[in-house]
C-alpha cells in the first residue's frame, strides 16, 4: 500500500501540515485527488473543514497559530484517515477521469460485465432529501486496468463489434429490399396472366354482337 509522504512547516503566521500524494493514490487523476479532500473533510469539525486544502499534489491544512489545540486534533484525524487513503472506493466520476471515459461507456461496461463493480454507495445530496445510489471500484483493481491498458482492449472490442452490427445490419437491408423487389415481380406477373374480360360470356354474345357474321 502507497504511503502518504508528511510534512510539517511552521509560519509567524500560520501553523501548516502538509500530506503529499504520489500518483498511486491518486492513479493520476485531479478528480481523485479532490474526492480524497472531500472524503477526509467530511471526518473534520465542520468549522474546520476548509481549512484543509489541495495545493499542488498534496492536502495541505492551514490554520492561525491562535488555533494550535484545533489544529492538533484535525491533525490527529488526518493522520489516521491517510492511513487508508489507498484503499477508498474509485466513484464514477474519478473512474471516467481516471480511464477518460465517458458516463455511457461506463455504464455500458458495467451493464456487459467487463467493468467489474466493488459494491454501490448511498448519498443524500446536499440540501435535498432525494438519496442517490451509484457503483463503486476497488481502486486496485482500476490501477490493474490501467496497467494492462485493458480500456485499449475494449475500446478496440466494441468497433470490431459495431463493425459487424453495420455489417449485419446491411445484409438485413439488402434482403429485405430483395424480398420486397421479389414480391412486386411476382404481383406484376400474376396481373398480366390473368385473362381479359370483354364481358362476351358465350358463343351466343358473339352472335349477338355480330361478331361471327
């Protein structure tokens, strides 16, 4: 498991504790980096949550001297959540950043089974009382994806498999237009064999119409 690298710096000004991530944390993703902030901010005192920060690849937690028995125990919380940073669920907005895909093609990899689900996850969205439910991803295994380059694969998959939905979608086209051209072919010919009607039903109306004389 990656370890996050510690930091400590002290100001006139301020008291600062820096926890840099290397990219097997984050699996070089922006987005991943940010969904660790929110996650640890969530486990700090509300009035403090923003003093914890992202400045360049690190959390960063910057608080005035005044406040130095806060910060010690923010410090304390962070520490023990960066323990199991490695391991916090991929949600689907840092998977499609992480493998820049979009939401439909995640979704149609996980409807197929090539992307493989760690489990779902239940949220109230902030100021609603809806809850929502979306998959999660066991970050390993999205590291393994990367490292196999294995959206490559199924990238190249799915247009062999378009390639052959046209491929047998012309030839349904091809025969129905045949079926159609052959049915026509077949109605024109019955027409023209049929006899004509000249409303003469017996010898008698040849006679009578002058016809035999």
């Amino acid at each position: 498991m990656a370890k996050a690298k510690t930091k400590t710096k002290l100001t006139v000004e301020d008291l600062i504790r820096e926890w840099r991530l290397d990219a097997s944390v984050t699996l070089g993703s922006a987005v991943r980096l940010r969904g660790i902030l929110l996650e640890i901010r969530a486990r700090l005192p509300r009035p403090i949550r923003k003093d914890l920060d992202i400045e360049a690849s690190a959390l960063v937690l910057r608080m005035p001297k005044e406040e130095a028995q806060a910060f010690a125990g923010a410090v304390e919380i962070i520490e023990v959540a960066m323990r199991g940073v490695a391991d916090l669920p991929v949600i689907p907005r840092e998977i499609e950043d992480i493998l820049s895909i979009s939401a439909s093609l995640r979704h149609k990899w996980l409807k197929d089974g090539r992307l493989k689900s760690a489990g779902t996850r239940t949220v109230r969205l902030r100021g609603r009382a809806r809850k929502i439910t979306f998959h999660v991803f066991d970050p390993h295994y999205v590291e393994d994806l990367l490292d196999r380059d294995q959206v490559a694969t199924w990238r190249e998959q799915d247009k062999i498999a378009a390639t052959e939905s046209r491929r047998h979608a012309a030839a349904r086209a091809a025969h129905k237009r045949l079926t159609k051209k052959a049915a026509a072919e077949a109605s024109d010919k019955d027409a023209s064999a049929s006899p004509i009607n000249t409303g003469l039903k017996n010898w008698d109306d040849f006679d009578l119409d002058g016809l035999l004389r």
